[in-house]
C-alpha cells in the first residue's frame, strides 16, 4: 500500500523534528564540555542511542569527544559514525 500524501508529510515532519533534538543534545553537549562539565561527552552520547545508525550523531558526538581532549574515542566515534555516510555523500 501506498502512503498517502499527508503521512508522508507527518512523516517527513517526524524526522526533522528528531534530527533537530539530536542536535540540540550534542550542541548541549559541546557546550557543558567548553565550560569545563565533563557531562556533556555523556549528553552527547544519549543523541548516538537514540538514532546509532545515523552519521550525524556519532560524528557530533565525536567532536565533542575531540573538545573534551578525549581523542582516542573521538577517533572511534567519528570512524563509527562515517560508516553510516551514504555513499553518494562521500
């Protein structure tokens, strides 16, 4: 069956309303890791949870990682999170 017109905008409205959320958990993230709270690399890290098979939270997260001086696990996040590149993205 076919979706109709109206579920493929609520559906569309879903998704960037999630994308939007998991930004703002890894801009929250950066932010607590810039101020010195160590809490962000585990806010950002609930945004790889929710969505683990979308790129851009495990690169978000990795940059926070990266902030934080945590470079060995930024460099794991961020190859995790390039996997999920689509490949015309690359």
């Amino acid at each position: 069956m076919k979706p109709s017109f109206s579920s493929a905008i609520y559906l569309s409205l879903i998704t960037k309303r999630r994308i939007r959320y998991l930004h703002s958990r890894c801009s929250v993230g950066r932010a607590l890791v810039l101020s010195g709270d160590d809490r962000g690399c585990t806010i950002s890290a609930q945004a790889t949870q929710l969505q683990p098979r979308l790129a851009e939270p495990w690169l978000q997260h990795g940059r926070t990682l990266a902030l934080a001086g945590k470079d060995h696990q930024a460099i794991k996040a961020l190859s995790h999170g390039c996997q999920y590149i689509p490949q015309e993205g690359r």
